[in-house]
C-alpha cells in the first residue's frame, strides 16, 4: 500500500485549485456521468441529509444541488480554502480534514463522491463507516479509478497510486453488505501534441500529489518525453499525439433495509 501523504495531497490540490475546473476535463465528465446514473437509480430527488466525501473545487456538488432538492449537504474536503468555490448556503455544512480521521454525520440518505476514493487508505473502514451511517435504504454513489489509470506515467516513471480491481471494490462493497446496483467501469483517452503538455496537465490537475521524491532535472524530463514516444500515435494527418489514460470506475450501492 502506498502511504500516502495528505498534507502534500492537499498542498498540491490547493495550488492547483485555480486551474484544476479548467483542466480536470475527465475528472468534470466522470462528475456528468455518475449524476447521469444517480438520477436513474435513486427513486426520490429529494434528500434530507447528502456527504460529499472530497468535493474539492465543487464540479459534482454543483450537479448534486440541480438535480436533488436537498436539505442539508455536509461537504468533504482537505483543506478549508475549497470554500472559495461556493456560494454561503443554509444548507452547506463543512466537515474540513482527513475523512479517515473524521467522525461521518448520521442518518444520511447519501453518501456521494469523485475522483477522490483512490486517495483512501483503508477503503475498507470508509466502506464501513458509510454503511454504518446511512439509513436503511440509503444510498452510496461513487466513481473512483481503476488500475490502468495514469497508466502511461506509471510505467515511465514509477509514480502513482495502487488502484484497486472492480472486482476488489465489488468483494469490499459486498462485505459490508451492500446491495450493488450499478458497477461499471471505461477507460477514457487524453491525447496531448507533446509529452511536456501531459505533464503540464497533471500539475494543473493536482494529480502529481503522490510524485513527492520523483524530482525532475533536464536530463531526466528529456529521457521522459523520449521515452513517451511509445504511448504516441500519428494520426491520419501524419500529427503525432500522446496519449494519457484514465480509468474511471462507477459505483451506485444502497444499503440494506
């Protein structure tokens, strides 16, 4: 298991917090396309008591409030300056710091999350602790990424996290008895014109958060962008692109009555 560091996890995602909502176009789709789901499978839209766990710049509790009349919205996150991007509401209540440490509210009828799972620990006491604090019939909706996420830089240069299997997710869900409704998985393709643009991407994105002893010299970012070449392809203008992965995984769960 990678241990990860969340102080620099939050470090990197603050700096990038201005130019993550422009840059972090998977991470806003993957937000759409897990709202798409919600929608066909949770039967009320309206909710007395929703978590956000890791809501950074705000891309999936935007969607949350427009497509749930919700009541009370407890929003997750690292650090207290991802505030900045909501406005002041009755309804939003804060629960800043590490989710692994935190105390979760109760009686929730979601629990809901993106592209923020894959930063966990121990997947398996926040599976717990959902389950624990839902209500009968509540609801858990989450997308996290898979193991051919960043696969491209993984392979260059050793960085990334360990991502877990669906089929890992599915047996830890299942332990907590859970009543799995949706589980689905895609790989989606960015495609850059230069290898230096990939980087420049995940910086933007706050991606680089786990690269804490991964330093760049000149000789070591020429090596890299030669030995990007083997995830480029021409296309059929004869214009070379890179190519980076992500591996999104979808999840709608409701507990057990």
């Amino acid at each position: 298991m990678v241990n990860i560091n969340k102080s620099q996890v939050a470090q990197r995602f603050e700096k990038a917090a201005q130019s993550y909502t422009e840059h972090a176009v998977v991470q806003k789709q993957i937000c759409h396309n897990l709202i798409q789901l919600m929608t066909y499978y949770l039967p009320q839209t309206t909710l007395d008591h929703v978590f956000e766990i890791g809501c950074g710049s705000g891309n999936l509790s935007h969607l949350l409030m427009q497509h749930f009349a919700i009541k009370q919205l407890f929003l997750n996150d690292l650090y207290p300056e991802v505030q900045q991007h909501f406005s002041e509401s009755k309804k939003i209540e804060w629960l800043i710091g590490d989710i692994e440490q935190l105390d979760f509210p109760q009686s929730l009828d979601l629990i809901a999350s993106s592209s923020a799972l894959q930063w966990i620990g121990d997947l398996e006491a926040i599976f717990k602790k959902c389950s624990d604090a839902l209500t009968n019939e509540g609801y858990f909706c989450f997308s996290t990424f898979g193991q051919q996420n960043l696969k491209e830089i993984k392979a260059l240069t050793g960085q990334g996290l360990d991502y877990l299997s669906i089929e890992s997710i599915q047996q830890k869900l299942m332990q907590q008895d859970f009543e799995i409704l949706h589980l689905s998985e895609n790989i989606e393709m960015l495609t850059f014109r230069q290898p230096k643009e990939v980087l420049q991407h995940l910086k933007a994105t706050g991606v680089t958060a786990t690269a804490s002893q991964h330093r760049w010299s000149k000789q070591s970012l020429q090596q890299f962008y030669q030995d990007y070449q083997q995830f480029s392809e021409l296309d059929q203008r004869g214009q070379r692109h890179y190519q980076l992965s992500y591996h999104p995984i979808y999840c709608i769960v409701r507990s057990k009555p």
